[in-house]
C-alpha cells in the first residue's frame, strides 16, 4: 500500500467510481495504490499539506478504513469495492481497530463499527477530544477537559468515574 501526492489534472483522470474520497473545495490530492489486483483509488481533500489521511487495515485484513478532513471511507480488500463513504460533522483525528471493532474519532464524535462494517454507535462527546486507547476490554477516551469516558463493544458510552 502507497500513498502518493498527486496534482489536480492526475486526479482527474482517475475513473469517478475509484475516487474514494472527494471534497467539493479540495486543496490536496493523492493516489492509494492498494497493488495487483485492487490497483489505485483517489482522494482529495481540503486541508493543509500538514493533514494528512488516516489510514487502518482491520484485523481480519478484510477492509481498509481511510479518514481525512471530514470524510470516512472503507474499501472492501477482497473485492475491491467501497462499502462505505460517509461525511462525518468534525475532522477525524484516529482511526482505532481491535480485535472485530473499529472506533473513529474525530473532533467530538465517535464512530464504533463492527466486524461486518455495521454501526454500532455515532456519540457526539461534551467536550474536545485528545485520543482513543484500549482500556481493558473498553475503548478509553480522553477530552482536552481531563475526562474520561468509556466506550463498550456493544457501543455505551459512559463517564470515567476517578478512583
């Protein structure tokens, strides 16, 4: 799998159904070559060069979940095919796989899906988000605040209560 910036015209060329990611005023541009036999795919995006996308292969090795700006997508790794394209309300910041789950977090969202690509939950969090770990048997999600909260595998959402 390589990432390579390309300009505007290059990805203008690139067949409409294999462009993964589009954003309608983007500024940046890039060619996921995924090899023999899934090839290239395109995206686009309006951040800086300073943003760049987010990029997990599940633990399965069955998709590949690709986040930038405000844009969520997943290709299909046997196929080839996208199964998922998403607009999410803020940025994406991390892209969280463990086990059968794969948790977005974005600027004050989280996004839980399971194994088969299904959404288990879509939270918006009280406050400005700093990371997403594993806690245990939970996800652990950390504020700029200084809170904490849990996310389970079936998609609660709870606050950390300090010991």
């Amino acid at each position: 799998m390589l990432l390579k910036s390309i300009s505007k015209s290059e990805f203008k060329q690139i067949d409409p159904a294999r462009q993964l990611i589009v954003h309608e005023y983007p500024r940046q541009f890039a060619m996921l070559d995924l090899g023999k036999p899934l090839g290239c795919y395109g995206l686009s995006w309006e951040s800086s060069s300073h943003i760049q996308p987010v990029i997990e292969r599940s633990t399965d090795q069955r998709t590949l979940w690709i986040g930038v700006d405000r844009r969520l997508a997943a290709i299909d790794l046997q196929q080839g095919n996208v199964c998922i394209s998403l607009s999410v309300i803020m940025p994406i910041f991390q892209i969280l796989i463990v086990e059968d789950l794969t948790a977005i977090l974005t600027e004050l969202e989280v996004l839980l899906f399971s194994a088969n690509r299904t959404l288990k939950c879509f939270d918006v969090l009280p406050d400005l988000t700093a990371n997403i770990s594993v806690y245990g048997s939970y996800f652990m999600i950390k504020l700029f605040d200084g809170s904490s909260f849990t996310l389970t595998r079936t998609g609660l959402i709870k606050p950390m209560v300090p010991a």
